[in-house]
C-alpha cells in the first residue's frame, strides 16, 4: 500500500513454529522509497521475494530498480530475501556496523542465536557494501534523504531512520507492541532508544515491522503504550521472582511467561531474563536515560 507520496509498505505473512511445535502465522513490513531509483528497507523472509516482486510489478515499477536495501537489523525476517534481492538488482546493501557479522555469515549467526526455524526464513549470506552510524545521513539523487539512528534494546546493531521529506519514521522492532512477544536484549537500551525516537520533530507516520502504519496524533500514545507495556512486563517479573525467589532461572521464566500468556520460545526467554537483570529496580521509567 502507497502511505506518502512517496513511501510503499508492504506486510508480508510468515509461518513461525509455536513452543509445541504449533504453526504461529506471524507477519512482517518492508519499506520501499519511490524515487528514480528505489530504496528498500528490511527484505522480510526468504518466502518474501515473490511478493516483493509482485508488489513492484503492480505498482509500475520494477524489482531491478532496487538501487539500496538498509537492513533495519541482522535478524532472520529482516535479511531474509536479501540475497535473491541483490541478485536481481545488483543493489548496494547497507547496515549497522554491528550487524555485518550475521548477515554476512548466517551460519555464525545461526550458531550464536539458534533458532529452529532459521535456515527456512533465510536464503543466505549477503555482502554489505555500506556501513552505518548513528547520525547518517543516506542522500538520494532526486533529493530525499534518510538520516540515521542507532537505536540498541531489541538487538545491538538496530537502526532507525527517519525520511524528513514525507515525516516517516522506520522504526524496525525498536517499538514493542502491547500484548505481543515482548522481543529484546536489553531493557534500559531500548528504554532509551525508544525516548530517543519519541523527541524526533515532525514525524507524521510511524512505520514499524510488526505494526500497521499508524499517523498523526496517534503516534505519540503509540509509543508512550509500548513503554507502558515493557513496565508491565517488569512488573510481572518482579511479582513471581519475589513470589519464588528460591526457583531457577528456567523455571522462574515459564511461571512468568504463563503469566503473561506468551510462548516460551528462546528470545522471549532473553527478554525476560532482560528483566531479571534489573530485579531491583520497580519502576523502569524512573531511571533517568540520556538521549
């Protein structure tokens, strides 16, 4: 669907296997920037391709006009069409620093963060030729420009980027969803990164990966309710470990992640154990954070 003049979104569905070996229909956005040449950002899963190329079709352009593809981060349902995109358009690809590793050898990726399901969502290894830092600036020859934030929490190497032009804000998975898996690393860095983006000037549509669109004034209560929702989920931490101070790591996180009624499936657990790290403390929001 066309959301400004110039910005595409694209939600494509995906099967993920649930802790008892369920079929989770899950889904997942990728971005494209309209311009002499196109931008795309984040390549959704290996299975994306062919609705990425329908997509394009439809709308009068073409896949072989991909001139840049910006992983948001190195996660399997961001980079997993990389590699048949830049086959077909010999695009130049670019990511945070951080990021390069894993998207660049998905075997060590697999390896350090196994999941069952990986090698289905990914169909390889993809070079990147550009890397990013926090306070880039991507140009682009017709004018319009992305500028680029480092925004750690969800995973070490996630980017935000903001296209001043149209007032989008591409925020990856940097913004949890209220009553969804709550999916990160590190609480206080997401925290952070998402009171970071929450002072961008003139954000007009907020455009996340496990989000519908969302415009205008409904922009700001949508980020102030994930940071709601990842103090909820402290909460419920804290009540069961001081319930049951006595029980182990793993067993202490299924009691909190029935509780929460959420799989337990490997990066829910990290979240969670996120959370444990900072027992002590009750209220995330009263930890003062710089930007």
């Amino acid at each position: 669907m066309q959301i400004t003049e110039n910005i595409h979104a694209l939600k494509i569905p995906f099967p993920s296997i649930g802790s008892g070996g369920q079929r989770v229909e899950r889904f997942v956005f990728v971005y494209f920037i309209y311009g002499k040449r196109i931008c795309m950002i984040d390549s959704g899963v290996s299975s994306s391709f062919s609705d990425i190329v329908d997509y394009l079709n439809s709308s009068g352009r073409s896949p072989k006009q991909i001139d840049l593809l910006i992983f948001t981060h190195s996660h399997p349902d961001h980079i997993g069409a990389g590699q048949m995109i830049k086959k077909i358009s010999h695009c130049r690809t670019a990511a945070y620093p951080l990021a390069r590793s894993w998207i660049e050898d998905i075997d060590l990726q697999y390896r350090m963060r196994p999941t069952g399901t990986f090698y289905s969502l990914v169909a390889g290894s993809v070079d990147i030729d550009r890397v990013l830092e926090d306070g880039d600036q991507i140009e682009f020859e017709d004018g319009q420009s992305l500028y680029v934030y480092h925004t750690p929490g969800h995973s070490k190497d996630s980017i935000s980027l903001f296209h001043e032009q149209d007032g989008v804000l591409f925020a990856g998975d940097t913004i949890p969803v209220p009553g969804d898996r709550p999916l990160y690393e590190d609480v206080l860095n997401l925290i952070q990164s998402i009171r970071k983006l929450r002072e961008v000037k003139g954000i007009r549509v907020l455009c996340s990966s496990w989000l519908d669109p969302v415009y205008g004034d409904r922009i700001r209560s949508e980020i102030d309710r994930s940071l709601e929702y990842i103090q909820y989920v402290h909460e419920v931490t804290r009540k069961i470990y001081i319930k049951f101070p006595s029980l182990d790591s793993k067993e202490l996180c299924s009691r909190i992640l029935e509780t929460l009624n959420q799989p337990e499936l490997p990066n829910v657990v990290t979240s969670i154990k996120a959370h444990l790290r900072l027992k002590d403390c009750p209220d995330l929001t009263s930890i003062p954070l710089s930007l």
